[in-house]
C-alpha cells in the first residue's frame, strides 16, 4: 500500500527550511531587498534555498562550465558562480538588459563578477553563439517559459554525460495539474512532458519553491 508522507508547507514550515539553508551572503541579501523593491517583476528571483541548491549541485558535479538562461537581476548566477570550481565560468543569457546593471554590481559585491560571461539577446541565438565544442557541466533554464522546449533542445548536445540541465518553475503554481491549462502554464506542460520523454536524460521533479526539474544526461544513449 502507499503512504502518502507529502506535508503542506505552511508559512512557519517554510521558514523553517529557509533557516537550514545556508544564509545568503551580505551582497545577496542586498539582492533581495533591492529585487523585492522592483514590484511585481520580483517574482522572477528565485527564493534563497533554490539558490542554496543550485550552489550544491555547481559543486556536486565539480562544474566548471555552466550556463544560465534567465539572469534577470542575477541572484542565480550568483549561486550557481559560488558552486563553480576553479578557473570556472557562468554564461549567463538573456533577452534584456534591464537590469544588468543590478546584476553586475551584486556580483561584484558577491566577489563572482570575473567568473559571470553576460550575454544580451533571444536565447535561442546567444547559445548558438557558445562555441560547438562546448561541454557543459550545468545549465539552468529560468525564463519565459513558451521557449523551454527550444533552450532545452539547444542546450542537451552542448551538457557533457553526466552533466545537469535544470528547469525552475516545473510546477507553475500547481497549474501544470489542470486538465486542460493555458498560456504559461501549457507550455511548462508541455515542456515536462517533452523532459519525461527524452531518452537522452533521466529526471526528477522536486516540490522545491515553484518546482525543479533536475535531468541529468545519460552516460550513454545507445
């Protein structure tokens, strides 16, 4: 018989889990205070245990070829910048500019800023711009979510065997379980059912915040 252990993460159950992570640094928390100040935009960060993890991972695969999709005001790059090992790179892409100057001067504040590559434009061109040879350790996918499925594809021949390819949002605040969703909630949809059938990984999806997809490409694909 199966036993449901699933708990519902009440405000002081999260805070809670917050409080083992551990804290951000001064430059992070900066980050946040200034993020949180942007409004409704803020919603894009990712909460600081997503980070924390994302952090563990970097080091866990011994990364020292990440790339990120999504920069926003670049707490993510900053986490993934802190996992790398040395001599590493974070490329991080995206289509704005908006607030590169926020990201760069918290990764200068974070110490991360000669390890950050910043790259301005759609996606689906800056990574062809990446060279072909390219093996990446861990990719991040944290951006509009119509174009996972096209980040996704570009980014499976560049991750080394082995390597990790993560997807933020995977749950999009429980929508993807509705018979029939719209709009965003669709396309993340979609999205893990192409992740589901790609023989080229094998995933998870983690409650973690809004839902992480962790993939991670197998040894071999015959």
């Amino acid at each position: 018989m199966y036993i449901d252990k699933r708990i519902g993460l009440t405000p002081r159950l999260a805070s809670y889990v917050l409080a083992q992570a551990e804290p951000p640094l001064p430059a992070q928390q900066k980050l946040i205070e200034k993020t949180a100040a942007l409004g409704a935009a803020a919603e894009m960060q990712i909460p600081h245990e997503q980070a924390v993890l994302l952090t563990f991972l970097a080091r866990l695969t011994a990364a020292r070829v990440i790339v990120e999709v999504g920069t926003f005001t670049g707490y993510s790059a900053i986490a993934l910048a802190k996992g790398l090992s040395e001599g590493g790179v974070v490329h991080t892409h995206d289509i704005s500019e908006e607030w590169s100057d926020m990201a760069t001067a918290a990764w200068v504040g974070a110490g991360v800023s000669n390890v950050i590559r910043p790259h301005f434009g759609p996606a689906t061109a800056t990574l062809l711009d990446l060279p072909r040879d390219i093996e990446v350790d861990l990719a991040f996918i944290d951006a509009d979510k119509t174009g996972y499925i096209d980040y996704w594809e570009l980014l499976v021949p560049l991750v080394r065997p082995g390597g990790l390819i993560l997807a933020d949002n995977a749950l999009y605040g429980g929508a993807v379980a509705e018979d029939a969703p719209t709009g965003n909630a669709l396309a993340i949809k979609q999205f893990n059912r192409h992740v589901r059938a790609d023989h080229r990984v094998e995933s998870v999806l983690l409650t973690i915040a809004d839902g992480l997809i962790i993939a991670r490409k197998r040894d071999s694909l015959s």
